[in-house]
C-alpha cells in the first residue's frame, strides 16, 4: 500500500529478449520504463527537477511551472504539478501525439502547441515564464534531469544486473538518460560501452540545424545543453529512420509481448546490432514510454 502516487515513481523492471536475439549475439535486457506512473522515464526527472527548483528558493508554494517537451515530460511535469499544487503551462510540439496533449489537459494544465521544432518550443517557454513569474525548468539544460538517472535508473540498472553488464544503449533526446546512466556506470565498470540513438539526419551527427527524420522524443533541430557537457562519456552515437524504429517498434510488440514506443524500436534497433558485433555479454537499454502512444502509427 502507497500513501502518495509519487513515491511510485522508478523501481521499473528489466526483462530479456528472447526471440529478437539469435545464437551467438549477446544477451539483451530492457528496462520498461513505460511502467512508471505516466507510462515514462520522465517522471524520474519532473520530480528532481520541480524539488531542485523548490529547494532553490525559485518555486514558491502555488507557483508556475514551465516546460517545454515533445510531450512526455509535459505530461510527467503536469502530473508532478497536480499532485503538489502548483500551476502548470507546457508548451508542446505541435505533432506531439494527441493522447499525451489530452492526458496533459485532464491533470488541469495548460497546453500551447508550437511548430517549429524544439528552439521554438524553448524560445516560448522562457516567454511565458517571464510573462507568468514562473519557472521554466528547461529539461535540454537542467543538472537535474542527469542526476535523476545518475541517483535512480543508473543505479537500478547496476543492481538489477549485479554489475554485469557490457554496453547501455539509449536513444538521445535531452541527453539526460544517457548521461546520468552513463557517468554512473563509468564510475563503476572501467570497460562499459555508451552508445547512443539518434534519428537519421540528426544535429548531433549532421550538425547543428539538420532536421532529422521525426522519432518522437529523439528528434530535435538543435544540440541540447546536456550534450555538450556530457558528450566525452558516449563512445559512440548510431542513427536509425523512422522506417526502421516503427519495425523494430512492432517486433518489439509481437516477438516479445514488449509494449514499447517508437523510441524504445530505435534503441532496440541499435541494441541488436551491437549484440550482434558483440557476440557475447550483456547489453542493456530502455523502453521509454509505451506503443499505446503511438497507436496511430499501427493501424
Ligand atoms: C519517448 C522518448 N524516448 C527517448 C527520449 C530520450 O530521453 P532523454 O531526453 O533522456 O535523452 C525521450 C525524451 O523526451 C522520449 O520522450
């Protein structure tokens, strides 16, 4: 029994391919991230970035919170909002998937929707931030965002592994996830591969205003503020289409009962490849948020 649905909040499971992987390849785990409270990782960040905020003196009780998202931190920030009494604005992507823009509105935020990519989206918040006295928590830039999954995935990957484990493959969208996950194990584990995901035409691999081909959550016209401290902890960034994320998205559903979303086909995608070159140990990666996102990609 929980007396507050935020302590829900990581603690996720770790299950094993088996039919997607063959003989002579590594073994591959996946965290299901899907499985927190809003059916993302980024509940994990929404709480240490609002308690950093509150802790710093900048969010004062009844106050506003600002973001910018793609959709599921807007959605994990609006929930965190809600559940301790703040206002919350998200300014989200216009194409971000009509479920999380309806699940935002019924936790009693404000939605305004942008075009214009990910600049846009963060040129607004900072906006309405200054126009409402709020605070814009700006997840592509924010400590907080990489020592959630420092203090919490990280170290749950660690010990749901018991410290065996070869290379982590995650997709890149602020560069949170990997970072965090990333300088932890380093710390840990002197020979752990970092690899990260990209979308096909990507900023970080094409340069900066390059518009890759649209993987929710992965694609961004520019370089996150996180990327460009943390870069020197990933060995490696692989691209993936969209074409290729949405197969391995629906093998993931059908060879492995794995109700991931587009991201976690793209990870998958890059995860098997690297068992493949690997050929032996354990690799890991995430399924970020959950295929019922993106049912309109499956009809
Ligand atoms: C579905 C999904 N996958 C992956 C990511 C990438 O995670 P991070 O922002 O920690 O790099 C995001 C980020 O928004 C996401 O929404």
């Amino acid at each position: 029994m929980y007396r507050d649905i935020l302590s829900l909040v990581g603690g996720t499971p770790i299950v094993e391919l088996k039919k997607l992987r063959r003989d002579g390849m590594a073994r591959v785990l996946v965290k299901l991230e899907y499985m927190n409270p809003t059916g993302s990782h980024k509940d994990r960040i929404a709480i240490y970035m609002v308690r950093e905020a509150e802790r710093q003196g900048k969010l004062k009780p009844g106050g506003v919170i600002v973001e910018a998202s793609s959709g599921n931190t807007a959605l994990s920030v609006a929930w965190v909002a809600s559940r301790l009494g703040y206002k919350a604005i998200l300014v989200v992507e216009e194409e971000a998937s009509p479920v999380k823009i309806g699940l935002i509105k019924a936790l009693g935020a404000e939605v305004v929707e942008v075009s214009g990519g990910y600049r846009k989206a963060l040129e607004t918040a900072r906006e309405i931030a200054y126009r409402e006295g709020g605070v814009f928590l700006n997840q592509y830039d924010n400590e907080a965002n990489v020592k959630a999954h420092y203090e919490t995935t990280a170290r749950e990957i660690y010990m749901q592994t018991g410290g065996y484990l070869d290379a982590f493959v995650m997709g890149i969208g602020t560069c949170g996830t990997i970072s965090g996950v990333a300088m932890y194990l380093k710390e840990k584990l002197s020979n752990v591969k970092i690899v990260g995901v990209v979308p096909r035409g990507a900023a970080i691999l094409d340069g900066p205003g390059s518009v890759g081909e649209r993987i929710e959550g992965l694609s961004h016209n520019g370089i996150p503020g996180i990327y460009e401290r943390y870069r020197r902890f990933i060995d490696r960034v692989e691209s993936v289409g969209f074409e290729d994320a949405l197969k391995y998205m629906r093998y993931a559903i059908r060879f492995e009962g794995i109700m991931g979303g587009l991201s976690t086909g793209a990870n998958l995608c890059i995860a098997l490849k690297i068992a493949e070159e690997l050929r032996e140990g354990i690799i890991v990666t995430l399924a970020p948020d959950s295929a019922m996102r993106y049912s309109h990609l499956l009809s």
